[in-house]
C-alpha cells in the first residue's frame, strides 16, 4: 500500500517535470520563431540536430571527459581542502585569525580577476581546476565551519562524560551532524565550480576542453554550436549534482542517520 | 571516602558553591536535596570532571570510573536506544544490551527505536541504562544522576531503584532528585544542601 503511494507520487512528480519542461520548450521555440534569426536565437529543434552531430564526434567526448576530469577535481580538492581547513580553524584561533581574511578575500573577488592573474602561473590545462577550486574553497569552509559550531553542546558534553575515543566521536556525533552542511555545500559547490571551470577554459583556452569550444562557437558565430555546448555544461552540473546528493545519501543511510530518528 | 574540602564554583558574579565540604561514602546510595539553585548539578558536574572548582579539593574520586546520567537525556538522535546503550558498554562487555533493557521495563523493540520515537520517560529509561552500562564490570564504580525519576511513573521508577539497589554494594550512587518518594524502598542517605546566597 504505502509502495503504491510512494510510486504514485513518483509517477506524478515525473509527470509534472515533464509537462514543465515542454512548456518551456515551447515557449523557447515560440520565441525562436517570433525572432526568426537563427543568429539571435536558435531554436530548441535545431539545437538538438546540432547536438545530435556533435556527439557524434569523438573530438566532443575528448572535450567533454577533460573539462569533466579538471573541473571535478578541483571541486573535490576543494571539498576536501575546506572541510580540513573548517576542522582545523574551528579548533585553533590563530588559524582561525590568519586564514579568515584569505578566505573572505577569495569570496569576494571576481573570478575573472583570479584567473587572469593565474593565466601568468598557471599551465592552461590547470586553470579550470584552479578556479573551481578557489570558488568552492570558501563557500566549503564558510558551510563546515558553521556546522562545526552548530554541533549540539549537550552531546559533545556527553561524550566526553562518557570518554568517547576520537575515533567514535566522528563516527557518531560529528559526521550525522555534519552531513546536513557537507551535502549543502556538495550541492552549492559542484555548480559553482562548473561556472568558474568553464570561465577559465574560456579565457585560458586549454586543447580539447568545452570551454574552448564555446570561445570557438563565439568567433564563428555558430550559435547552435554555443546552445549546444552551453546545455551540455548544464546537464554536466546538474548529472554530478546529481550524484553527489545519491552518493550522500547512501552513505547517510549507511550511518543510520535517518529522518525518523531525529524526529 | 571521598573527601570535598572548601569546595568553591561561582558563574560570573554569582556564587553557585560557597567553602562545600562533606564526606561521602565509598559505596551506597547517597541523595541530594534541596531548593534550587543550591549547587546540587553544580557539585555533580565538579564530581564528574565536567567543571573546574574555583577552590578546594575533591580526593578519593582518582582512578574511579564515573558515569554521568544528565538532567536531559542527551541520547545520539541519528542511532538507535540499543545503539546509544551499546556505545557506553567498556569494550569486551558481555551483558547483552536485551537484558538491561528488560530490567528497565523495555523490550527489544523499543531498543530498535530512534530516541525521537520513544516516550519521554521510555528516553529517561534508556538514559539511565547507558549510565549503568558505562560502569559494567567495574568495581569501585561512581554513578551521579541528575533528576533521574523526571517523567517516569511509579512502575518504571520502581524499577530503576531496584536496579539502583543492585549497584549499591559496589558502586556509589550519588543523585540529585526533588521526587524522594521512589527512594523510600532504598536505603539512602540524605543530605540537604542549603547554602544560600
């Protein structure tokens, strides 16, 4: 009985999704025709015709498996660097004090600025995990530190009454309370890192990268080329984003943090 | 014994334990009373090293394993009553978790249940078990509670000072509680703190 509801709810929620998006490929398609400049606007139609030719092209897939492997290994880096860094200046203040600035220095800079300082260092191969690294760093950190001191007193206080080791300590009091703020900033971050990943391959130009691809589609023109390129990166973000929150979610379920319990 | 001399803990500008001194039993049980705002929590959290004192001294206590049951039950949300017992038990510990829960008035269902899915007093009881798991096979033990009868009925409070009761001999049972009638079946010693300020 309760499968049945839960597939019903499924059903209609994949319904609506699709209903919602071939609204909008309408609406887009509409306004594709009321322009009636391919150069302006293409439409959804061609676009797919594009990409149907474009996959077809092993120099996509090269493109593709680069930007991807940069790009998330910058993000992961990030990841684990802000979660080290959180740890770490949560529990000493002088860390806390000296990397503060640095950090909020690099919130607020234009990643356009960082990247062109790194174009003098930096290989362009490297430049898209630089950026989606220095982008996701902060907002890692800024999530975890959070968390870190939003960790309940009482139970901390209780482990320590009751001599938890290390070890036991992270496995049951930090990482459940945690996990909330580490899939948050999975979350936040992966997409953050394909926007900054895609903006230095654009001003860096590595071989075989998206972002090379669309500073080509923008020379020549090709507009179908720029849509094509453009939805490939959302779907990218959206698939890794994807992955990340059902990856989380296993290992939720394997610590036996489940909703129930902390109702 | 143990021996608290002079025992001085204020918060800010207000004194909490003003020169405390009392002797307590190595073994037994032994009740605090008293309005509040009299330094009972205060006393039992010096006791269990989770304040410094401002002043004085606590011997006697060195190489003793405490087992503290808080005022709140302070139970892990995310495992579940026999997770959260199990994880107090000293490695090696062979009393099966079943049977301590048995002793409280739960069976092996309740002890699958996340604490969110237990009664007030089924978490009290769980609690309480976690205390008394922590000091398994230990002898010499110290068991402080903090208001341990709070939201329990006469059954399950009659249960837990039979087990109390079992401890008694080889531990020393120091609680805080407003709610005597439970301990009336006991053989308890009283002490009444009465430092005003």
């Amino acid at each position: 009985m309760k499968d049945s509801i839960t597939q019903n709810r499924i059903g209609k929620k994949i319904a609506q999704g699709a209903v919602v998006a071939a609204l909008w490929l309408l609406l887009w398609q509409a306004a594709a025709m009321a322009v009636g400049q391919e150069l302006l606007l293409v439409s959804p139609l061609t676009m797919l015709r594009r990409l149907a030719q474009l996959v077809r092209q092993p120099v996509f897939w090269q493109a593709v498996f680069s930007s991807c492997g940069r790009i998330m290994a910058g993000v992961l880096l990030a990841l684990a660097a802000g979660t080290v860094l959180a740890a770490l200046m949560s529990r000493f203040s002088f860390l806390y004090a000296f990397f503060r600035p640095a950090l909020q220095v690099i919130k607020s800079t234009p990643v356009a600025s960082f990247i062109i300082l790194a174009l003098v260092w930096i290989k362009s191969w490297a430049l898209g995990a630089f950026a989606a690294f220095l982008m996701v760093l902060p907002m890692v950190w800024a999530n975890l530190y959070e968390g870190i001191a939003a960790v309940d007193r009482d139970l901390l206080e209780m482990a320590k009454a009751y001599r938890f080791s290390f070890g036991k300590k992270m496995r049951y009091l930090y990482l459940p309370s945690l996990l909330p703020y580490f899939a948050a900033a999975c979350s936040t971050g992966i997409g953050i890192g394909w926007k900054a990943g895609i903006a230095a391959e654009v001003l860096g130009l590595p071989k075989n990268s998206i972002g090379k691809a669309l500073y080509n589609a923008k020379i020549y023109l090709e507009m179908p080329d720029l849509f094509c390129w453009t939805a490939v990166i959302i779907l990218l973000s959206l698939l890794f984003e994807k992955l990340a929150a059902r990856l989380l979610y296993a290992l939720t379920a394997r610590l036996a943090v489940e909703k129930e319990g902390q109702r | 014994m143990i021996r608290i001399k002079d025992l001085q803990k204020s918060y800010g500008e207000k004194p909490v334990l003003s020169h405390f001194s009392h002797d307590l039993p190595d073994n037994g049980i032994v009740c605090l009373t008293g309005a509040s705002g009299r330094g009972k929590t205060t006393l039992l959290r010096i006791l269990a090293g989770l304040e410094t004192a401002d002043g004085g001294s606590v011997t006697g206590l060195s190489g003793r394993k405490i087992a503290f049951v808080f005022q709140e039950d302070r139970l892990l949300p995310w495992i579940t009553a026999q997770q959260n017992i199990r994880l107090a038990q000293p490695a090696g510990a062979k009393r099966p978790v079943g049977e301590l829960l048995a002793l409280a008035g739960l069976d092996s269902a309740d002890g699958q249940k996340y604490p969110g899915q237990l009664s007030g007093g089924q978490r009290r009881r769980v609690a309480f078990l976690r205390g008394i798991a922590f000091l398994e096979g230990v002898e010499n033990g110290v068991l402080l509670l903090d208001e341990p009868f709070n939201g329990l009925d006469a059954e399950a409070a009659g249960k837990l000072c039979g087990m109390l009761r079992s401890l008694a001999p080889q531990t020393l049972v120091l609680l805080v509680s407003h709610q005597l009638a439970p301990l009336q079946a006991l053989d308890v010693s009283f002490f009444f703190m009465d430092q005003s300020f």
